[in-house]
C-alpha cells in the first residue's frame, strides 16, 4: 500500500520536457529492468525507493507507465523496439548529462536515438518523449495534434511550453 501511495504522489508532480538532441543516450548504471509492453524499463541504481526493487518497477511499469504508453499508443502507434525508457535517480535532467546542465528550466523528459530518460517522478512526460520517437526532435505541428490530444487525454496542459496559443 505504502508503494501505490508513493506512486501515486509522485504521479502529480509535474515538469517540463526537452526536447532531444539526437544521439546515444549517456551511460546509466542500471539497477534492475522489467517490461514496459514492447519496450524494457530500467531503474537506475538509486531509484527505486522500495526495497524489492523489481517489484517497484513492475508496480511502475504497470500502474504509471503502462497507461500513458498505451494511450500514446492508441492515439498514434509507435515502434518503440529500439528504445528502452529509463527512471533517473535525478529530479532534474540537468544533472545527468553535460549537454543538458546549461538549459534554463528544468527537465523531465528526454529522448535519445536508443533511450527515453525520465526524471524521477516524472511519468507523464513518456507521451511526450515518445511523440518525438515518432516524429523526431522538435516541437513543430505539436500544437494542432499532440497539444490538444495531451490536454483531452492526459489533462497534461503543455501550452506554455509548446507556445501554443490556445487549443
Ligand atoms: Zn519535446
């Protein structure tokens, strides 16, 4: 119980994503993996605040991931095969990859060529990085398709964030 608690907290908090550099995501200590649908989940050494460390990331993948996968899914079908999606210790992006340190707000999500990283707690940024799985780094066309479709879906109101003026 004290688990579904904890997932459900960290399911409120809230965050901005970046929006992909491409390339190779930076090296991760990998503390355990679980399946994520078609893809892997992979906790970082660190991130797992229970002590059964695999049963948190089936908990994760099942009851946080899962639905914004399928969602995501449902709305625009994606090969996600070549990306595993992975749980940072970090609150913040920022402090996991150099190329990252000098953006000027926070980050939640990001998307690599093999990885989506998200910062911990940071869940429902997953639809977001995997539309850029589908349609590449940036963020032109979100506002007519993904911006209404996260705000309606996922109540996930990234307005600001995409610039987009109403929807
Ligand atoms: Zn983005």
């Amino acid at each position: 119980m004290r688990a579904l608690i904890y997932l459900v907290l960290m399911y409120l908090a809230a965050y901005l994503s970046a929006c992909g550099g491409p390339g190779p995501a930076p090296a991760m200590a990998v503390d355990v993996s679980c399946q994520l649908r078609a893809t892997t989940l992979q906790l970082e050494v660190g991130a797992s605040p229970e002590p059964d460390h695999l049963a948190y990331c089936n908990a994760l993948a099942a009851l946080i991931l899962g639905p914004y996968y399928d969602a995501y899914q449902e709305w625009r079908p994606t090969d996600m095969t070549r990306h595993v999606v992975r749980v940072r210790v970090a609150g913040d992006l920022r402090d996991t990859n150099p190329k990252l340190a000098a953006i000027d707000f926070r980050i939640g999500g990001e998307t690599y060529d093999d990885a989506i990283d998200l910062a911990f707690g940071n869940w429902k940024s997953l639809a977001h990085e995997m539309n850029h799985v589908a349609r590449g780094s940036g963020h032109g066309g979100w506002c007519v398709d993904f911006g209404p479709w996260a705000w309606e879906t996922l109540q996930d109101d990234e307005r600001a964030y995409l610039h987009c003026d109403n929807y």
